[in-house]
C-alpha cells in the first residue's frame, strides 16, 4: 500500500545517497553555515551500505604511493608525474580534514577507520622493472614521495611482504617500491560516525528513503518525489529543496537524467563488477603487511589492477586478492539490472555504442574475468603469492562500479578512469560520478562542488575551510617544508607513520 504526505517543509540542502561523499559534504556545509537546513535520503536500511563499505572496496587511502596508474612513460623515455602528485595532494587535504575532526571530538578514535599500511608495488620483467625504478627515481625526488623505497632484490622484497618472495623463481626479474606512510581506510565507519555527528546537529538522516522523481519548481528550487519503505508499508513524500546533490555512485546519474539537467547529456556509464579472494587462513594473514599492486591488464581499467592488501576492519585484520572484474548491469550492488538499460538517452547511445567498439579488449578482459575458471584465478593471485593455494581463500563480491562514458565533439564516446563533478550551470544540482580515487579524495572533490555551485560564498567561506584544510591555496608538492609539516603532524594524530628522514 502507498500512501502520499503532504510536501515537508523546504531544505537549503538535500543530499541523495548515504555514502562517504554525501557525508563529508554535509559536513562542510553545516561547518560553513550551520543554520542551513540539510537532509540525507538513504534507499537502503542502513547508511554507507554500497561503495563505502568496507567490504565493498580495497580500502585503500589512494595517493599515488603504488598505483602505476597515476604516472605515465612519455615519448623521451621520462616518467610524467603529475597525476600521481595531484592525487596525493588531494589524499593529504583528507588526512587534514580527517586530523581536525578527531581533535574536535566528531570522530571517534583514529584506529577504527584508518590504520597504517605500508603501500607496494610491485613488476615482473627487465622492462617493467626498469620503468619502476625510473618511476621511483622520479617520484623520490618530490617531498610527498621521499618515504618511497625502491628494490629488485627478491631477499629484501621478502623483508618486506614474505608472501610475494616465497618459491618465486630466482631467475625472475621483479622489483617493488615500498612507502610506510601508506594507510588503509575504512569509509564505511568513517562515513557513519560523520552521519552520528551530521544527526546530533539537526541534520535530517533517512534511511530506507529512494528519491523516484523530481522535477524544477517555479522559484528554481527542486521538489523530489521520495518513495519510503517500511516493514509494512510504502509512503510518498514531496520534499522541496534550494540545492541537491547526487553522491550515490551510479545511482548519480540515473537523478540527473530524472531532473533532466543538460549538463548530463553525452554522458553514459559502464557498469563494472568487482569480486575478491579473502584469505581466510590467519597464519597467512598474520604474514602479510601492505597493500601490494600490480600491473592492470593492457585495456583493463585502473579498478582492475591485481592488488594484494591487507586490510583493518573493525579491528580485524584481513587480506584481500583481487579485483576480478565482469560485466554487470547493475549501477549498485543492491541496484536493478535494468540500471544500466535504464539510463539509455538518445544523447548517450553514440557515446557508449563507438567507446565499446574502440575498446574492444576490455570488453574482452571483462568478459574473460567473469568466465574465468577456479584454476585461472588461482594463477593470478600465484603473481604475487607463489605458495597461494585456494583452499586458504573464499570468493566474496565487492561493490559495484560505473565507470564514465563521456561524449565528444562527433559522438565519439570516451571511457573516463576518474572522478568527475556534473553540475548544473546554475549551481542548483550536482553529482560525483566515476570511480577511483572516489573516496580517498572526497574532500577535494567536494571542495569542487562547493566553489561551482556556490560561487558568490568562497571568499567568505575560506577562512572557515582553512580551519579544516590549513594548506588549502596551498602546494605541497611545490613546497617541501610545508609537506613535511603537514604529513608529519597529521599521520601523529591520525596514528599513522611519520615520513622518514633522508
């Protein structure tokens, strides 16, 4: 039975999805106005249930420290960096934003969402053994780096993570790169203690609350249709708001289509799913002490590259292998296989139709992944742990992803690796669409909805981010000193491991 309420009264800000990004922008909005009216519309029972649980992501505070993805080889042979020091800028403003809320007292004790992880990579063969220490060579020279360690030697790697030497062929060329200021995060039980502080200041939190519709009202404000569930019954609500944000993954672009904001248009997503091995021998677990990645396959998108981490959970330790990535249609893990069928415009079919035809070995690796045998995906953990046996590991099914189809001039679709901000021109919606780094760099990315959406406030707002983000206007990579300081004193709040010392 569905019964329809009265429209509720109107909100400065309705924030859809109850994740880490609708969190930590709740939590800026109401640091920088805390008279604003603010409500949280979670379709499932319980907040941070899809990507931002802990099980549904590797957990890794993205920085650039091991991810091969974030540099690039370029014609002359030297090593581009620049993505790899953007991401870890951004990764430093979450651990300042992070640092200051646990002084404050709004976050509980450090260990319960980040832990100190050491952060790896790891390559086989003369070329890209070669491009690793050039890339390290590179990297070290910037102070944000200067903790990374480079070896080629299978007894110090073994030092290292004794999983990834052990009954590895000694004629085999490997190399890996080690950082101790890598850390492993649980956004899961980050967002939930930002949604326990959002609700102890007037913040409105509704769960099992699915917005179905919206449309513009005469003012510019936006009314949403709001479908809410409870064990036995269904109710409409119509709940006006000044200014909405989308930051339930793929469900983002299914609101911006309802709203019908042009600037979506062009833009498809490419659902990806994502599986993992858990390690469920404890001596194993007890033996391993990093987050470890690899080389993605040729054409395999950056969530594809093999890592071997371990991870915090709940003050658990636990080790993960994977992602085995397939096909599914699905934007969320509890999302509609007609998700993907769903978001189908006569503006995005072009773009998704020629970006699966110029990306054909992807499709193919995705395809591959989700076929492969027991004895196949047993060989890719063997990459990185030799001694692996299967009987030691159980399947599980992490979260789902959607990676962005972006239309060009022509219709020509391009696949986006990345994080990317839509809004509309007049500032009174926006959404976070795309994949990694995602929640490593929420705060950065939500520093770009606010200066897009509220312009005419960031003069005014700057000094109150700059208590949050003391080096906001600022470049670390640009400024030793100042990266040092920072780094330092936010891994003794956050308990992680200081830089080290040339």
């Amino acid at each position: 039975m569905t019964k329809t309420q009265a429209s509720l009264r109107p909100y400065d800000v309705v924030l859809v999805g109850g994740g880490i990004m609708s969190a930590t922008l709740g939590l800026l909005l109401k640091h920088l106005e805390p008279t604003w009216t603010i409500a949280v519309y979670e379709r499932l029972p319980e907040l941070a249930g899809e990507a931002s649980d802990p099980w549904n992501n590797a957990g890794t505070g993205h920085s650039g420290l091991c991810e091969l993805n974030y540099t690039a080889e370029l014609p002359d042979g030297s090593i581009d960096i620049g993505r790899a020091l953007t991401v870890n800028e951004q990764f430093q403003q979450s651990r300042q934003l992070w640092a200051a809320l646990v002084e404050a007292g709004i976050l509980g004790k450090p260990e319960t969402f980040i832990n100190p992880v050491p952060h790896m990579t790891l390559v086989h063969g003369k070329t890209d053994v070669d491009y690793l220490r050039r890339r390290f060579e590179t990297l070290s020279e910037n102070a944000l780096f200067g903790s990374m360690r480079f070896s080629d030697d299978p007894a110090v790697i073994g030092e290292w993570a004794p999983l990834l030497a052990q009954s590895r062929d000694p004629g085999e060329p490997i190399a890996a790169t080690r950082d101790v200021t890598g850390s492993d995060v649980n956004f899961g039980a980050l967002s939930k203690q930002i949604f326990t502080y959002l609700k102890s200041v007037d913040v409105s939190i509704n769960p099992r609350c699915e917005v179905r519709g919206m449309r513009r009202n005469n003012d510019g404000s936006w009314q949403l249709r709001i479908h809410q569930h409870t064990d036995n019954d269904r109710f409409t609500h119509k709940v006006d708001a000044r200014f909405v944000f989308a930051g339930g993954g793929g469900w983002a672009l299914k609101l911006l289509q309802k709203a019908g904001v042009p600037e979506a248009r062009g833009y498809g997503l490419l659902p990806v799913s994502g599986r993992f091995l858990r390690c469920d021998n404890p001596e194993i677990i007890a033996r391993h002490d990093a987050k470890v990645y690899g080389k993605a396959p040729v054409g395999a998108p950056p969530m594809s590259m093999p890592h071997l981490d371990t991870r915090v959970i709940d003050g658990e330790r636990a080790l993960l292998f994977g992602p085995y990535a397939g096909t599914n249609p699905k934007f969320l893990k509890n999302g509609s296989i007609l998700d993907a069928p769903g978001s189908l415009r006569p503006h995005n079919i072009g773009p998704l139709t020629s970006m699966l035809a110029s990306n054909l070995p992807l499709v193919w690796l995705l395809t591959k992944q989700l076929t492969a045998t027991r004895k196949k995906k047993l060989a890719a953990l063997r990459e990185f742990a030799p001694e692996a046996v299967m009987d030691d590991w159980t399947m599980i099914t992490a979260g789902q992803r959607a990676q962005i189809v972006k239309g060009e001039p022509g219709r020509r679709g391009v696949l986006e690796f990345g994080t990317e901000v839509v809004a509309a021109h007049d500032g009174s919606i926006a959404a976070v669409l795309g994949a990694s780094p995602g929640a490593s760099t929420a705060p950065a990315i939500l520093l770009e909805v606010l200066a897009r959406c509220f312009p005419s406030y960031q003069r005014y707002w700057a000094p109150s981010l700059r208590e949050l983000i003391p080096t906001l206007g600022s470049s670390l990579a640009g400024d030793a000193a100042l990266a040092r300081h920072t780094t330092s004193r936010t891994a003794e709040i956050l308990g992680l491991t200081a830089p080290l010392r040339d």
